[in-house]
C-alpha cells in the first residue's frame, strides 16, 4: 500500500501516454493516428529534456542535436548496412548517448546563458558539418528504398508499427524521467539546480552527475530521430537539426511546468495540439503563429511556473499526484 | 599566392560587411550586459529594420540613408513597448522566463509579418556605386553602412560614458540593487536599455537591406551570427560586439580562399564554442 | 484582484487542454455522401451500355499541402494558382462527362505544410482519410515530396508531382507517384548544348546550393560537361542560408570562369545574381535555377539582364499542335495563348513555369479519367502509365518500369534567358533549342 502511495506520481503520466495511445486505435483512424504521433514525439523529447533542465537546471537550447545525430546514424546503418529498425533505434540512441557524454564533459563546465549559447553553437556546427558528410549524403542527405518497408509488411503496416514503438519511446522516456526524479541520483540533480556550488560542498559530485544527466536526456531522442526519419522516409540536415524546433522543446516544458513528471507531457499535448488546430484553422491560417505567441506570452507573464508547477502550489493536496 | 590573392580580394569586404554584423550584436549584448536577458525577438527586429527601409525607398522613393533616423526612433520605441509588455514582468523571475517572453514576441512578430508581408524575399534595388582598390571591388553601400555604424558606436560610447542617463545604465548593469539604492530610477532605465538595444537591432536591419534581398525569416540568421558576435567580443561588452563583428566578417570574407564555402559554418560555429569554452568572457574581456 | 488572476490562470489552463483536445477542422467541408467509389462499383462502365443513363454528379476531391508561408512559398503558390485555374475552367465546363453519364467535378482540400516536414505526413493523412481526397497533388520541393509519398503510396492514392523534380523520390519502389517536372538530373543538359554551339571553349564554374535538389542537377550535369568536352574550373556548393556571395564571387573571377551554372532556389538565387551584377563579375553567360523562371526576378533591376535559367515551359515557347502532329501523338487541352489569357485575366500576371506546371498537373488528372472512363484509382492509374499525349506543357510520358516508376521521360526544357526588348521592359525570351528560340541568345552578356 505505502509503496503504492509512494508512486503515486507516475500514475497520471502513464495513464496520460497510455490513453494518448490508444486514442486512434479505439477510433481506428489514421489521421489521428498521424496527429497524435506528433504528439507522442514531443512528449518523448520534452520528457528527456526535462530531465537537464528542470532537475539539472542546465538550459539547453539546442536539444534537437541528438535528435538529428541519432537519426543519421540510425538511418545510415538501417539503408547502408542493413540493420533492423529495432537495431537502429539501439545505435541511434547509444550515437546520441556517447555523443552527449564527449560533449558533456566538455561544455558542462559552463554555465547559465554560456552553456545555452554552447548548445545553440554545438547544433548549428553539426548540421553545417553534416551538410557537407558525404558518407551520409551531405545536402541530399538519405532516402530510404520502399523495399524497407516491405519486412515490416509495407508502407501501411509500417507506419502503424512506427506508432507502435513512438508510443513505447514516449512512455519509456517519462519511466525515465520519474526514475530519475524520484532517485538519490535525482536528489543530487535538483540540488545543482538549487545551488551547485552548495551540493557540491553537499558532496554531490557535479560534474559526472550533470554529464549522466546530459547522457540520459540525450538517448531518447535519438531513437525517436531514428524512428521519425524512418516514417518520413528520407532525412536532410536541415530537417534533422530545426533550432527553432529546439526552442519549442522549451516552451513546451516550461508550459506544462519545469521539473515535474507530468508538466512536459501536458506542455507538448497542449503545444502541439495547439498548433495542429492554428496552422489547419480557417480562422486562424494566416496569423497562428502570432496567436501561438500572444497565449505564450500571457502565460509566461501569468503563469511562470507552468501549469502543473502552479497547480501544486495552488492545491497542495494534489502535489502528490502531480509529481 | 593564388590564395593570398583572392584573400586580399575578400579582405576589404569581409571587413565592411563586419561593421554592420557588429552594429546588430552590439544591440544583443547591451541587453544581456544590462540586464541578464537574452533577447530572442532580435532577428525580426532586424527584419523589421529591414522592410522600413523597403517601405522607404521603394514605395516612398526616398533615399534609404534617409530613414536611419526614423529607424532608429521607431526602434527605440518598439523596444521600450516590448520591454513594458513582456520583459519587465519576468526581469526577476525564474532564469528561463525571458527567454520565453522574448520568444513569444518573435512569433508575435513573424506571425504579424508573415500574414502582411508574406515570406517572400524582396529587394531594395539601390546602389550607392562601387570602385575598385586593387583586385577588389568595394560597394559604396558597404563604405556608408560602415560610417553610420561607426556613428553610433561613437554615439552610445558618449551616451553611455558622458550622459546621465548613460551613466545610470551602466551602474545599473554592475549591480543594480546598489543603484536602485542610490536612487536611479531602475525600471525607467532598464526598458530605456532595451529600447536602445533594439534600435541598434533595427538601424543594422535596415542598412542590411541595402546589400541583401531579403524576406520575413531572414533575421535568424543574424540573430545566430550576433550571438557568436557577441561572445567573440565578451557578452555585455557593446564595444567588443564591433570587434567581434568585425572578426566574424573577415572570417566570412577570407574562408572560402581555402576551403569550400560551405565549410563557413561549421568553422564559424566551431570557433564559437572554442571560444565560450577558452575564455567565456570573450576575446576581449578580462581573463577570470 | 489575487482572485481575478487565479480564475484568468485556471481558464487558461482549461482552454490549453482544450487545444490540446480540440479537433482539426479541415479547409473545407468533406464532400457531399456521394462517394467517388460507389460509382465504379455500381456501374461497370462500358460492359453495360444497355444501363439507362442516370446523370449522376460525383465530386472528386483533390488533397495536397502547398507552402504557404515559408522558403517555398514563391513558386509554391505559383503551383496552387495554375492547379487552381484548371479546376474552375473544368467545373465552369461542366465536369467531365463519362460514358455512363455520370459528371465528374473537382474540389480542391488544402493545408498549409509551411515549408516544413514536421507535420507533412499528418496533413496529408488528414486529407485522405479526413477530407477523403481522391487524387493527391505533391507539396512544392523534393524533399516535402519524398515524406507525402509514402502516405500516398501506403494508401494506395495516385500522386501527381509538380515541382519536385529531384530524380531519388522514383527510384524507392513506390508506384504512386507520377512525375510532370523533367527530373533534376536532366535540368541543365539542354544549357551545355546550347554552350557547345555558341562557345565550345568556355571554362565553366559550377556554384549550387548546398541542397538536396541542386545537387542532384549538378550530380546529373558534371558527366554530360565531361562528355562534351568542356572544362570546369570551379566547383562549389554554398549554404541554403548565404547572403553574403562576396568571397565566393572572388572565387569565380579568381579561376578564370567564363560562365557559371548553378543556383539553388529563389531567394538564394536572386541573391546571388544582384551580387554577380553588383560586383562586375564579367561572365559571358550565367545560368541560375528556379529563381529567374519567376516573374518576381526583374524586381532586381539591370542586375537581371542576361541571366538564364532552364525553365520546365515557356509561353513564347509553348507546345502546339502542330508540334504534336508532327511527332504523330495527340494534342490534348488548351494551346499555350489561350492557358496565359486565362491565367491573366484570373490573377492579372504572367505564368511562370510553376503555374503551368500546377496547370497541368489538373489536365493530365483529367485525362487520365477520360481515358479510364472513370474515376478508380486503379484505372485511373492505368490510364496515367499508358498515357503518351502531347499538352501545351509539351510531352507527357511515364516511365513504368520498377526501378524508376512514375518519372517523367516525355518532357523536354527549354533555356530563357532575361533580356531587353526594344522599349528597354526586361523579358524573359527563349533562347534554346535553337527551334523554338524566339530570339538569339545574349552571349556575351554585356558588362554593367
């Protein structure tokens, strides 16, 4: 029972995914299939960046580079050396992993706007350097053959599956992300974001607990790189590294609320959603990305905890389950 | 030889055209050195400079130089209205919120601009002459754009160091819960400084336009390159940003005798973080 | 006041789950009950000529995103405006008439893809499955292309291409796609015959973008220059974003160029030609893509003159009957003059290649279902692998094969190039194949 009571604040977020999920298999319709997967991709990628920036504190501003570096790697090895697409999710997510440990160890020293502007740099290097990587296309950059999709039963039955495992990734990532939070590990990370020089007097050792920080929020994203580019069948580099896609990661974290569970989850559900109803909006066509950035603005103005941060200080009772 | 030819050729260039990148960055590090905040409406700013001076020689067929000016008022403005609306709010907030503010002005801005303007590029058709200095040609555009440039490097120098409001932003950037003990009218002083740093944003826009076709999503790029302006000549030193600027163009200006000019990003980048790592607090700053 | 902000706080959090929530309202309202394929399946169309006509009317809805906003959206709309004026002018017509008497009419369903493969593939799912499009037409761009492909492919949807011209989005094994653009590797062929006529001694500098559709012209002009002898001092690829050409114009003159292919897109590309102009390069000849095919160029001024491109149709270079006749195939649609009135008269502007391509897309979907006397997808697709007609947009052929399927092989380009007439207008002429040419090439282009 206690033990119960204990994890309590992975029930929502799980339940949350879970029925995300099963939304297009109970209606049984592709278009909300392909809707939600957008969704489920951001809730991936905002869940693993919560864990640097909401535990760890670290603003990350270019994020996307393991997306990117995961996904060219994982798609280089599925059309050029002929994995499988479990194989190349594997490697794409180890790629970003080591990439994110090399690049750690070296920029985590930095800190607050100076590591943002690092990781703004790190991602604009990449893609000019990917850009012109012949090994993995250079500009043309990758296109899958059909004959891929064919051991996954063709192009339909692959897609499902692609929705399949999107939906597995995004529910690992906030297991992981709740593991972190409610370790001793955790303990240590939102220590650094309180006051790093204090926890390491504390005797946290910070830089080897940020740099695992930095290497467990980046493998998720490579995988989701991976199975995104493998769904879309081809991969640029100007399409792997969107630094404006980056800043919205942000945004969506810091609407649902930084440093909670759940907050990253209904941050990319409501920015995501958001968006697919402005830009598809007779109404709203032509200017959604104004009204996209009046709401922000109110609620940064307004809410600046995020929703869920407000809620758990608001309504005490709920902090529990809203962890 | 042949490639200390061709850099020699490039040189001149890469030079003027740094006055201008360094003019927009100085706008990104006053802002940062004032106040701490990393302003992620500076790209449309300079766009927005940028169709001013579109507005002003092509449908009011005025001389561009003209409209410096009204820019810079209209900048200065535009900068204290978004400092009042959405900056001033977070200033003391959670480390991230103005990042988010800013953002949100960005999209306010691109999203306004997009439904009126539309994304496609369009061009200012002036020319200011050219001559040659040697195998290079030099753009009378470029050579203007360089002097005004240099006109309000000299202006904020004496602003900042010679007046009293000048002053008061400074002791304001160095601590500004001392100055806000010694009475300077804090708020007034930090929507003033944002105010400037936009303007400065929008005289670059709109002495780019004078080289450059452009459209409603230019200003990313010159964003990016006044952030590793800015770094190159130290965060929230507005002097330093004109070197920077001037490195950063040169670079531009002698790379591509070398190597192919598509390698010009990733060295740029590479340096930057070279830099942020090396010494933080720029090429220029004091070493800590 | 503190209650004030909390009831705004807990609205706006219900109204960000309401978003979230909130269902994506198509365009346009799905079309009326009668689907498209209750028709097949009820009337076997010639095996029955015996069946008592029934004019029925059937909407065939035709889904595609088009780049409204963002870097595609010059030619983009050009698109979207020719696809826009062929369905008017068949719907004002009447619909096409089958054989069993049913109409078929044209709807248009179309999103905003914003130049951006993010969402590609959610909004052409919608189409399909949301706004039950019949027929699809292909974003604008190789890229935003190769990701709509495979939600056409995986519901088994026709999928016309204009403006996607890069050649690897064939050759994946899908057999939806079917390619109007004379594909990439073959755009700047016609360009070095002309060269080889005019001037077999040029030194050619090659200067694309860094992208995925200009290298694939340059990966497809680099042997045929070979072949013919010429020699190039320059090759260099520059990043999507460079404003600044300065160095890289340094870098031609330094090698001794003479003419320069190249280019990208259009913003780039007008870039690159103001700057060419500016800076006195002295080229004899300089071929650029996609932007001096557009009518916006001339907004450079003197910078335009002489520059060329090789553009997919020309008016003053349309393909007429007689053409057709000659080769001994089928004229079908409207002639070049009579498509360009129209045009005007809807928009009050020149077509560009894009506009005709968007056209032409729309005509060959009509042929296909007059000849298919249906509107199946399957025998639609049929119709379109056999189809070898002749349209004032020139050939139009498939090719069927397995490796390639659905590439464009009927249809040839043709070179422009910007020069002045005799009340000093900048005009787009043509220059090449020396046949269709309305006047001689500018070679050398006088310097500034």
């Amino acid at each position: 029972m206690n033990a119960w009571k204990k994890h309590l604040g992975i029930v929502l977020p799980l339940l949350t995914v879970t029925a995300l999920a099963l939304w297009p298999v109970v209606t049984d319709n592709p278009a909300n299939r392909e809707s939600v997967f957008t969704i489920l991709k951001a809730v991936a990628l905002a869940s693993s960046l919560n864990i640097l920036l909401g535990y760890t504190g670290y603003v990350s501003f270019g994020h996307i580079v393991f997306y990117g570096f995961g996904g060219y790697v994982g798609i280089y090895l599925l059309t050029e050396k002929g994995w499988s697409l479990g194989e190349a999710l594997l490697a794409g997510g180890v790629a970003s992993g080591l990439l994110a440990l090399l690049l750690g160890s070296a920029i985590l020293r930095l800190r607050g706007a100076y590591f943002a502007l690092a990781t703004i740099g790190v991602n604009e290097a990449m893609r000019a350097f990917i850009n012109n990587f012949e090994l993995f296309g250079g500009p043309t950059g990758i296109t899958l053959k059909f004959s891929v999709y064919k051991e996954y039963g063709g192009a339909a039955q692959a897609l499902q599956t692609a929705f399949y495992i999107g939906a597995g990734l995004a529910l690992l990532a906030l297991i992981l992300s709740y593991m972190v939070r409610s370790s001793k590990f955790g303990l240590g990370l939102l220590a650094i974001r309180e006051n790093e020089d204090a926890a390491e007097v504390m005797g946290v050792v910070t830089p080897r607990a940020k740099t695992w920080a930095y290497v467990l929020s980046a493998i998720i994203p490579g995988m989701v790189g991976v199975l995104f580019f493998f769904k879309n069948g081809n991969v640029e580099p100007h399409d792997a590294f969107p630094l404006h896609s980056s800043i919205e990661l942000l945004v969506m974290v810091m609407l649902g609320g930084q440093g909670t569970v759940f907050g990253p989850i209904l941050g990319a559900f409501a920015y995501q959603g958001m968006r697919g109803y402005l830009v598809t909006s007779p109404v709203f066509k032509d200017i959604q990305l104004s009204v996209s950035g009046v709401l922000l603005l109110v609620i940064v103005l307004f809410i600046p905890a995020g929703a869920i941060g407000w809620l758990r200080h608001r309504i005490p009772p709920l902090r529990r389950l809203l962890a | 030889m042949q490639q200390l030819n061709l850099l020699l050729t490039s040189l001149p260039d890469g030079l003027l055209l740094g006055f201008v990148y360094g003019l927009a960055a100085m706008g990104l590090t006053l802002i940062w050195g004032v106040m701490n905040v990393i302003n992620l409406s500076h790209g449309p700013i300079i766009t927005l400079g940028m169709f001013s001076t579109f507005f002003i020689y092509t449908r009011l067929g005025l001389n561009p130089y003209i409209g410096v000016l009204p820019i810079a008022l209209v900048g200065l403005l535009l900068g204290i209205l978004i400092y009042t609306a959405a900056v001033h709010r977070v200033i003391n907030g959670p480390h991230l919120s103005s990042l988010l503010a800013t953002f949100s002005v960005n999209m306010i801005i691109i999203g306004l601009g997009t439904a009126a303007l539309t994304t496609s590029p369009y061009n200012v058709d002036f020319s200011a002459g050219s001559f040659k200095l040697g195998n290079a040609t030099i753009l009378g555009t470029r050579i203007i754009a360089a002097i005004v440039t240099l006109a309000f490097t000299g202006g904020l120098y004496l602003f900042l160091y010679r007046t009293r409001p000048g002053k008061f932003i400074r002791a304001v950037a160095n601590n500004r819960a001392a100055a806000e003990l010694m009475g300077v009218p804090s708020t007034r002083i930090l929507a003033l400084s944002f105010g400037i740093g936009t303007m400065l944003a929008a005289v670059a826009g709109g002495l780019i336009a004078t080289f450059f076709p452009f459209s409603i999503l230019s200003g990313s790029g010159y964003e990016l390159k006044s952030f590793v302006i800015g770094v190159l000549g130290g965060l929230g030193n507005p002097i330093g940003a004109l070197f920077g600027g001037l490195i950063l163009g040169i670079l531009e200006g002698i790379i591509p005798a070398f190597i192919e000019s598509s390698w010009v990003p990733v060295i740029e980048f590479v340096l930057f973080i070279f830099i942020l790592l090396v010494r933080p607090s720029g090429l220029f700053g004091a070493k800590k | 006041m503190k209650r004030s902000s909390t009831i705004l706080t807990i609205v706006l959090i219900l109204g960000l789950l309401l978003a979230g929530c909130g269902g994506n309202p198509p365009t346009e309202k799905p079309p009326e009950p009668a689907a498209p394929t209750q028709v097949e399946s009820s009337v076997p169309a010639q095996e029955q000529p015996t069946t008592p006509p029934q004019p029925k009317e059937v909407t065939v809805v035709i889904g595609f995103t088009s780049s409204l906003t963002g870097a595609q959206e010059v030619s983009s709309k050009r698109q979207v405006n020719g696809l826009n004026l062929w369905m008017q002018q068949v719907n004002d017509a009447g619909g096409i008439k089958l054989s069993d008497g049913t109409v078929v009419k044209f709807k248009a369903v179309t999103y905003d893809d914003e130049s951006n493969k993010e969402r590609v593939q959610e909004l052409y799912t919608r189409l399909i499955t949301e706004d039950k499009a019949d027929f699809l037409i292909s974003p604008y761009s190789s890229g935003l292309t190769a990701a709509a492909s495979i939600i056409a492919e995986q519901n088994g949807k026709i999928m016309i291409t204009a403006g996607a011209a890069e050649d690897d989005a064939y050759k994946t094994g899908n057999t939806s796609l079917f390619q109007l653009y004379t594909p990439g590797s073959q755009y700047l062929l016609s360009t070095v015959d002309m060269l080889k006529t005019l001037d077999p001694s040029a030194k050619i500098a090659i200067v694309h973008e860094n992208d995925k559709f200009s290298t694939a012209v340059v990966e497809g002009l680099k042997p045929y220059l070979a072949e013919q002898g010429f020699e190039v001092v320059l090759e260099e690829g520059y990043a999507s974003d460079t404003t600044d050409f300065g160095p890289i114009i340094n870098k031609i003159v330094d090698s001794g160029a003479t003419v320069l292919l190249g280019g990208g897109h259009y913003p780039d590309g007008s870039t690159f030609a103001r700057q060419l102009y500016e800076r006195k390069a002295g080229l004899k000849f300089i071929s650029l893509l996609v932007a001096p095919a557009d009518s916006k160029f001339p907004e450079l001024g003197e910078a335009a003159l002489g520059i060329a491109t090789s553009s997919q149709w020309e008016l003053s270079a349309t393909h007429t009957p007689e053409e057709a006749a000659a080769l001994g195939k089928e004229f079908y649609g409207p002639t070049g003059q009579e498509f360009a009135v129209a045009y005007e008269t809807m928009t009050g502007d020149k077509p560009t290649y894009h506009v005709a391509g968007g056209y032409t897309a729309g005509l060959i979907l009509q042929k296909a279902i007059e000849e298919a006397d249906s509107v199946d997808p399957e025998e639609v697709r049929t119709a379109l692998e056999a189809m070898d007609i002749f349209t004032f947009w020139g050939g139009v052929k498939f090719d069927i094969s397995t490796e390639a399927h659905g590439l464009q092989v009927g249809h040839d380009m043709v070179v422009a190039q910007w020069q002045k007439n005799e009340v000093g207008e900048l005009k787009r002429l043509v220059i090449w194949p020396a046949d269709v040419a309305t006047i001689q090439p500018l070679y050398p282009i006088p310097s500034p």
